[in-house]
C-alpha cells in the first residue's frame, strides 16, 4: 500500500501503539489517546504491563489477574482496537534476567540518571539499585510490542518523553507522537 | 634443604586437619586485602567443608602468571578437603555486548563456551589439578539464564545504587567522559546471586573486584543471612618491575603456556624487588617464614632467583627435575656464553628488530634498547650493532644476543 500522510503527519499505513503499566487502577487521562486515535481514524492497540508491576508491588497472581482485567475491559470500553498484556508477549519467565541484561548493556549509567524523576535524580543515595530494571524492561516492552506486534508509531505523553526518545536512538523502525494527557 | 626443594614438596601435601592459624598463615602472604580474616577463621574452625568460590570469564584466554594467584589459594584450601566451585559466567558470554559495538566480546556459542572452559582449565591445571575431588565446575547461565522478574527485583533491591556506582574504575571512565553501562553496575549483584546459588562461604579473586565483593556480601546476607567472607589476592606486578601490573599489553608478563626455559629465563629477568613478592604469591610459603626468606634474598638474591624459577618450572610440569633442568641449561648457556639458537626464546620476525625485541616483553621501552645498542650489549649473529639497526628489519633466522644472559631467536621472513 501506499504511504499517504495525513494533515497531522501520520503514515497511513502505520501501526499504532500505546504503552501503560497496570500501577493503579486505570485513569481518564487514558481515555485521551483513545480520543486522538478515534478523532484521526486510526486503529491502535494497548500494551498492556502486567508484568513489572507484578514485581514491583509483589501482588498474587489473583491480585494481579484482577488489575489486568480491569484494564482490558477499560481499555476496550474507551475505544482502543485491541489490548495485549506483556505476559502473552513475553511468555517465557524464566528469559527475564537476559531480557533486563541484554537492554542494560545498551543504557548508559548517565542516560539511566537523567530518566529519574528530579527528587531521586537529586537523592542518589536513596535509589535501589533495582530501580535499573525498569528502563531495562521497559525497551525490551516497547521492542517486543514492535516486533511481535508490528506497532510502527507509539503514543505517549510528555512525561515518557525522555525514554521514548531514549528508545527510538536504541530500537530500530518505530517513531513515537506526543500527546497532551491533561487535554480535555 | 633448599627453597625450590622444600617448597615443591609442600605443593602436594595433603592440608587436612590442620589448623585454622595454620591455614591462615598460609593463605596471608597471598592476601592483599581479607573481608574478613576472624570470619574465615571462624568458618576453618567450624570444621565444616567449606564452599569456595572462584569466577572466570569463558573467553579462553591466554593467561599469565598474573591471574594464576588466586589459583593458588584455591589450592590451598582444596589440599586442605574444602570444596571448589569454579564458576564460569557463561551468562554474560551468552548474550555478548548487547551494544554490538565492541569487537571483543562477541556471543559465545555453547560449543565455543566449552571449548573454552577447556583451554581455562587445561592452563589452571598446571598450578591446580581442577580434575581432583571436590573440584565443581560450573557455568551460571543455569539458574542466571531462569530468572524472573519478581527474583530479579528480590535480589537487586538489597543494593544500594549510589554503593555500586562507587567503584574507581567507573569514576574515573566518568570523569574521562567514558560510557559505563547499566550492565557493569549489575554485575558485582550477579556475582552475588551466584554466591546465593552456591550456598559460598570463601570467595577467592582479585582485589580489584573489592566493591563487586561488597554487593555479592550484601546480597548473600539478605537472602542467606550470612554473608561470604572474600580473600582477595593482590594485583601482582609485571616483570619489568616498573610498578605496572602484570599484563599482556605491557609486555611485562609471564604466559603459563611459556615452555620451561622460557618460564625460567623470564623469572631470571625479573629485578630483584620482585623475588620476595613472586615467592609469596606462587609458592606455599607461611606467614612465619617470610623474614627468613626476605634474609636469604638479601644474602645471595641471584641464587634465591634461581630457586624460585627452579621452583615454577618445576610446579608448571610436575616435575621437580625440570626445574633443576631449565637452571643447568640457564647456567650453561650464560656462564659459559654459549649460546645457540636452541637455548633462545624464539621470537617471531615482524617489523623493525626493536618491534620483534619489545614483543618479549623483556624490556620496558625503545630507549632501554638504544641504551643496550651504544653499550655495545645487542649483537646479532655474533657481531655487535650500532642503534641505529634496531628500526631495520633483519634476515631471517637470526639470533640475537644482548648482554651475557638473553637470547632470542629470530624466525620466519
């Protein structure tokens, strides 16, 4: 098919994507990117993490099930086309240290402090050293959805800026459009 | 008895049932820095087969005396009945440098991982039988390469970031405005989940890996509740004596392949500074010892030199007449200047005479050499030359002789 851009520079024929982590309970500043992908026709698919949270919060695997759901049947509710958990993407477990491995020989202790939020950027000594594994995770996330899901073009919002643009000097054919989550 | 004698002998005494004071006398002369000694006394005491640790890499290389110092402890405590778990990090090996950007560490296949485990051991065993009883072999991709996520965090979030960003090395690539990868922070707590795996109670290594020892303690102890104790070994210095450390890129090393009368000729090069340190790195010498061996270095350091080189060649080959052997061929060839090409170290004919001479690793810098030229030391062939034939190629076939000791022979075109 032939590429045609559309009046806000979107390729007609890309894949769109949107990346969360299931850290509460989902938000109505979501329901922005389902907005933007319904007012520019365009089909996307949420990424859905399931998995780091999981780690992070040590939930049960009932616990965990819960949010999951939730967010699926949110997601769909809001609009998006459809929704893939991590878990189906990366369904291999016991992969896991590789994958975080792998990502972290590819980010630069510097470009990892400058991802920090400004008050641990500025309290250094109160960070764990586990707080590595999230870009880590996060590329082999946003890789996985590109290649096993073909997404060309993720949306974010301005406080995932800095990773995305982190990601798109380390993954290879993707591209990512910011979006205004505070819009109304 | 003689020192090459006495100590020879000592390699293949059986250590069992001696005492924890005894051990560590042992073990101090080839300790720079111990986290901690009452630990590992408390542990010798407990008369419990211990679990002692020694990591490597599963890239093949071609090792130098240098990294054969933590060997020798090993051998110390498994002559003493304590278990050794040889661990190669195959993990790591197995992934290569996920920026693909360095051509030295490519992704090791399995088949190249074990052909290199081969290579390792095949040069460890000639100071440390890894085939004895009670020697474990080990490769960490077997429970590094089935980890979760949820072990993942559980293991890491006993480190402290800023503790593992501590280390000099990182500092200072930093400040040079060299990348340190997320990867090398996480590598001291790797180490640790190893040690958690392999229930380690003594970790042995270099004591340039003091602060990875640190987050592998830090670990074991949250998970274990009792953290390893670590002998770490000092970085010991190259041949030339220059205060550099022993290493293939400053020439100034000793290469375990090295055929006997090579091991003894560059043992014979070494300044005199470095024979009590050598001795109380490779030989099974204790604490009480060491100021009756600095006394006879000091008397006659030419005949200690000879002993100790006696002493590795006959240790390399588990033999104690080849050591006697390489000292009557050295005796020979130098006192009575009877060189042939035969007794040299051969070297191979690349670039200019000074390139070919500097790649012994014999001589610390081009000037060292122009300063032997104009003293009239280096001959080839039997004739002297002028400095200025050290930046000319040379035939082939040649030997060369500089002063009354070294002899090279040159070979190829």
């Amino acid at each position: 098919m032939q590429s045609k851009e559309n009046d806000l520079g979107i390729i007609g024929n890309d894949k769109y994507g949107f990346n969360i982590w299931t850290k509460n309970e989902p938000k109505p500043y979501i329901d922005n990117y389902a907005i933007f992908a319904k007012k520019q026709n365009i089909k996307i698919e949420a990424i859905v993490d399931d998995l780091l949270p999981a780690a992070v919060f040590g939930r049960s695997k009932k616990e965990n099930d819960d949010m999951s759901r939730l967010y699926i049947e949110y997601m769909h509710n809001i609009g998006f086309d459809k929704v893939t958990l991590v878990s189906e993407l990366l369904p291999d477990r016991d992969k896991d240290l590789e994958r975080i491995y792998r990502s972290s020989g590819k980010i630069a202790l510097s470009t990892f402090i400058s991802l920090l939020p400004e008050t641990k950027r500025l309290n250094q000594s109160s960070i764990e050293l586990n707080e590595i594994i999230d870009p880590c995770w996060q590329l082999e996330v946003l890789e996985s959805g590109i290649v096993i899901c073909g997404i060309t073009k993720y949306l974010t919002g301005k406080r995932s800026l800095a990773l995305f643009r982190f990601a798109k000097d380390n993954i290879t054919d993707f591209d990512y459009l910011v979006i205004d989550q505070d819009q109304k | 008895m003689r020192f090459e004698e006495k100590y020879y002998a000592k390699n293949s005494e059986s250590l069992e049932g001696i005492s924890s004071d005894e051990m560590l006398s042992m073990l101090k002369p080839k300790t720079e820095k111990a986290i901690t000694f009452d630990g590992i006394k408390e542990k010798l005491d407990s008369k419990n087969k211990l679990n002692v640790k020694f990591g490597t890499d599963p890239t093949g290389p071609d090792l130098h005396l240098g990294h054969i110092v933590p060997i020798r402890v090993l051998d110390l405590f498994n002559r003493a009945g304590h278990n050794i778990d040889l661990i190669f990090g195959d993990f790591t090996a197995k992934i290569g440098d996920p920026t693909g950007r360095s051509d030295e560490r490519p992704i090791l296949t399995d088949e190249m991982i074990a052909q290199n485990m081969l290579t390792f051991r095949d040069q460890v065993n000639k100071y440390f039988d890894t085939d004895r009883e009670n020697v474990r072999i080990h490769q960490n991709s077997l429970w590094l390469g089935k980890m979760a996520l949820a072990s993942v965090f559980d293991y890491l979030q006993v480190i402290n970031l800023s503790q593992a960003m501590q280390r000099e090395d990182f500092r200072s690539r930093a400040n040079s405005g060299k990348t340190v990868s997320l990867a090398e922070v996480m590598y001291g707590a790797m180490m640790g989940i190893d040690s958690v795996h392999l229930n380690t109670d003594i970790e042995i290594g270099g004591v340039d890996q003091l602060l990875n020892f640190q987050q592998t303690r830090d670990i074991q102890r949250a998970r274990n509740g009792k953290a390893e104790d670590i002998i770490m070994t000092p970085i010991i210095e190259g041949t030339s004596g220059d205060g550099r450390k022993m290493s293939k890129s400053y020439g100034n090393y000793i290469p375990v392949r090295a055929d006997v009368d090579e091991v003894f000729g560059k043992f014979m090069s070494i300044p005199d500074t470095l024979i009590v340190p050598y001795i109380k790195a490779f030989a099974p010498v204790n604490e009480q010892e060491i100021p009756e061996i600095i006394a006879a270095v000091k008397k006659d350091p030419m005949e200690m030199k000879k002993q100790l080189a006696s002493y590795m060649v006959a240790t390399s080959v588990g033999e104690f007449n080849k050591g006697l052997e390489a000292r009557e061929s050295f005796e020979r060839r130098f006192a009575d200047k009877n060189v042939t090409a035969e007794d040299a170290i051969q070297l191979i004919n690349q670039g200019s005479l000074v390139d070919i001479l500097l790649s012994s690793g014999d001589f610390k810098s081009k000037s060292e050499l122009r300063r032997l030229a104009e003293q009239g030391g280096i001959k080839i062939n039997g004739h002297k030359i002028e400095p200025e034939v050290l930046n000319e190629t040379i035939g082939p076939d040649s030997l060369i002789t500089i002063g009354k000791r070294r002899a090279y022979a040159i070979k190829g075109e």
